[in-house]
C-alpha cells in the first residue's frame, strides 16, 4: 500500500510489496542497472512478491511509498514477474562501477517502468577496413569548386536540435566512492539551473560530486539545490555559471497531442548529444518506478513516446515541433524478461518510453529552487498498493497501527472510510492506489478535486481539497 502523509497530518507509510526488479522498469525495474554503466538511470523493480504488502498511507495519495513496490503486472511481458517493465532512461553507471539496479512499474493500466539507467560496459568498438580489389585504376571523379554550406530550417529537426543542444549538459554524478553514473539535464533559467532527474544526481546528493558538460565540450562543477523523489524530479546549479546561458523554451505539456511529433535529447549509454525523434503516444500514462532497493518509489502520469530512450537518457529534455520542452525523459519499458537488460547487460528502447509532463516539473523545480524540498499534495487517507483493475481502497489500518484515515484530513472532511474503492478523480479512471497517487500528484495543494468512489456496492462522488505534505521523509 502507499501512505499519503501530509506535512502536518503525519507521515508517509513505509511498508510496501518489494517492488519487482525489472530494470527498464526498474517507473519498471531500474534494479538491474549495471554499476558500470555511466548513466544514473534507475532500473523497475523485479518480480512480483508473493507476500502481501503492508497498506502504505495514501494520506498524499502519497508519497514517499513503501520501502518496495508490489507487483502490478501479473506476469506475461508487461507484467512485473516473468516480462520487463519500463526502465528509468537516465544515467549511464560508470565502467569501472559494479552494476547497479533501478526498480519501477506500472499497474494495470500503470506500467512498471524502469529508469533509463545504462551501463556501457566496456565501451563502444569500432573497425575500419581499408578497400582493395583488384582493378589497376580509380573511378573516383572529383567534382569541381568547394562545396556549399548547407542551410537548414529552424523548423525541421536539424534546425530545433541545432539550436537546442547547446542548452543540454551530460550529467556525471559521482558517490564519495567513486560509484556514479552519467545521464542528462538542461538549462532551466540564467542563474545556472539545471533540471533533471532525482535518480540522475541522487549518487552525488550525499558527499559526491557532479560535474555538466556541454556540447561544446565545456565542463563545470554542479551542485544539489534540492530533489524530489516522488516526483523523480532535481534541480543542480552549476558553480561559476558562465555568462550568456540559453534556457530551453518550456511548453506546455497539458497542451500535447496523441500524435504530435517529439525530438528527445541525451546521452544514451554515454553517447552525448544524441538525438532521436518519434511521437506522442499516449498521455496521462500511469508510470511507478522505483530505486532497486524497493525503498522508495516513483509515481507520475507521463507522457508515452515513441522517441528512442536508452540509459542515459535519463534527465533530458523531450521537445516539440517547435524545439519547447514537453517532458523530462524518464523511464523505458523493457522487453527482456527478468532483471533489467538482462544479466549485466542494459536494457534498451522497444518504442516505449515516459516522460514527466513538464507542466507538473516546472512547479515542482520551483519549489525546489525556492525551498530546497517538494510540497506533494495529499488527500490524507492510506490506499492499498498492492491491488489493481478494481480502483483504489481505502486500507482498513494505515502504516504502524495508525489510522488509514487521518482525522481532520481532506478524506475525513469529505466523509470517506477505510473500505471505500476511489475509482475516478476529475473523471479519470482510477484502477489501483499507484494510479491514484499519481493523479492527485498532478495537482497543487489546494485543489479542489471530484472523486467517485463505492461504498456497500453503491456509488457515490464527493468534492475533496487537497491538503499537503512536505519533503520525502
């Protein structure tokens, strides 16, 4: 179960199913992501439990979720037992590392994602082969005059990634020994700001180092100004900025379309500066992901695009046919069986990635870079995490024998009791308590928002204000 803690109404549960260790899923099994690969992406959690998870409290509809996440796929490819899940598509661990794992995953209709953590492994070989044959001449004909530059279009691909790219860093985040990973983030304002993923920096939150290099091949020192697990969201500043930064235009992500084209920007398995480009598949798509450990997860209602996303991925941004950013690329979905990638190997794109709406990540930067820690709203009542398709119930007893319902919270105030099923927020299907915390995280404290729920068998619908929590802990 998930326990919703809000700041003043208590604290969050910690007690969830261990979450599977499907590396693209772990959102899927960041779990498996090698330690030396150089992206700090985060794999899904693996197979599904066969206990039963303790309720966690839904009190933030909430986060942080329980120290793992259940299994929500039930088997079969998209599921966290036997098939992959989608992967965070961050950092890159660094060669010399010993692997290390993300974990995630989606539900019913949440996918169980994997951070997009990749490893390189050795690195990339090449060979050039000198051509010889057995004719005595060449019919190379050389062409008169030089050639011409060629010009493109800010409008096409070329032109957007032209211009965008300068405002990307490839982000290496050291631990105080020397375990890391690489994986992406961009210019967020003037001052130094960059915007990333939590599970990128969370190496180097603690006694590490960071360092940004950008296109150019300029590298600066960075620090942590704040990170937000449950949203898989971090803010760094580079030390000594340099003049004349270029932020990247944000779109607007409420805005997007299924079908509307995307162009995403990374360092895939360490491969700077890479471009990719595809479509909006999908919206509002319910990811979970996790750190491996199944200590803490992830939840958000991503955008799905075809674009391809690998591990190092992690952190960048996903652009629109206007070079404005959309999302932040976060998770993969694998199709390898098992933990992420495979054995030591890393997992990589089959088409289906996951980016956090960008509307939703720039409030959240804005918090960060203003107080140093997330506000979550809440709804403050505890939720089980480990049932799926039926919506989500009210747990009968919250984390540590406390109440699944915080008195004088959101919940009470609206009448709701432990048993009750949420199956719509605002109209949106709600089929488990991780789709439920990622909707309500989609809102600012405050809100004012329907739920539809059961009760006995009979339906009901009430109007509910969010309340808040702050910080992870």
């Amino acid at each position: 179960m998930s326990t919703e803690n809000e700041g003043t109404e208590g604290t969050a549960a910690e007690t969830a199913p261990p979450a599977p260790s499907a590396p693209p899923v772990p959102v899927a099994a960041p779990e498996g992501t090698p330690a030396s690969a150089t992206e700090a992406t985060a794999q899904l959690p693996g197979p599904v439990p066969t206990s039963t998870p303790e309720p966690v409290r839904a009190a933030d509809a909430g986060w942080p979720p329980p120290p793992s996440l259940p299994a929500y796929g039930g088997g079969g490819n998209g599921g966290y037992g036997n098939g992959g899940g989608p992967v965070w598509g961050a950092p890159v661990p660094a060669p010399p590392a010993a692997p290390k794992k993300r974990a995630g995953g989606l539900i019913a209709a949440v996918v169980v994602a994997a951070l997009v953590a990749g490893g390189i492994g050795g690195g990339i070989g090449y060979f050039a082969a000198e051509h010889s044959d057995n004719a005595t001449g060449s019919t190379t004909v050389s062409a008169p005059g030089k050639a011409q530059e060629v010009k493109r279009s800010p409008n096409t691909v070329a032109g957007i990634a032209a211009k965008a790219l300068p405002s990307v860093v490839t982000i290496e985040a050291k631990s105080g020994n020397g375990d890391g990973g690489t994986g992406t983030g961009f210019i967020y304002d003037t001052q130094g700001h960059i915007l990333t993923n939590n599970h990128v920096v969370a190496e180097a939150a603690d006694g590490g180092t960071l360092t940004a290099t950008f296109s150019n091949g300029k590298k600066y020192d960075a620090e942590v100004v704040g990170r937000a697990q449950g949203y898989d969201v971090a803010v760094v500043k580079l030390k000594n900025a340099p003049s004349g930064l270029t932020p990247l235009a944000l779109g607007n992500s409420d805005q997007v379309a299924v079908g509307d084209s995307t162009i995403a920007i990374g360092a895939p398995f360490g491969l700077s500066n890479t471009v990719t480009t595809g479509i909006i598949s999908a919206k509002n798509r319910p990811v979970a992901s996790g750190d491996g450990s199944g200590s803490k997860a992830s939840y958000m209602s991503a955008l799905q695009t075809d674009a391809s996303i690998n591990p190092g991925n992690s952190g960048g941004p996903l652009l629109d046919d206007r070079g404005a950013v959309i999302g932040i690329n976060s998770a993969i979905q694998s199709a390898s069986s098992g933990s992420l990638g495979g054995g030591d190997s890393q997992a990589g794109s089959i088409g289906l990635g996951f980016a956090i709406p960008i509307s939703q990540a720039k409030n959240v930067a804005q918090q960060l870079i203003k107080t140093g820690q997330p506000v979550y709203p809440v709804i403050g009542a505890t939720v089980a995490m480990d049932e799926q398709g039926n919506g989500a119930k009210i747990s009968d007893q919250g984390a540590s024998g406390t109440d699944s319902v915080t008195p004088n919270g959101p919940a009470a105030k609206a009448g709701l009791k432990p048993g009750d099923v949420i199956t719509k927020l605002d109209g949106t299907a709600i089929d488990s308590g991780p789709t439920l915390i990622g909707t309500i995280w989609t809102h600012k404290p405050g809100d004012k928002v329907q739920l539809t729920y059961k009760r006995d068998g009979k339906e009901h619908s009430v109007e509910v204000t969010l309340g808040q929590r702050k910080g992870d802990s």
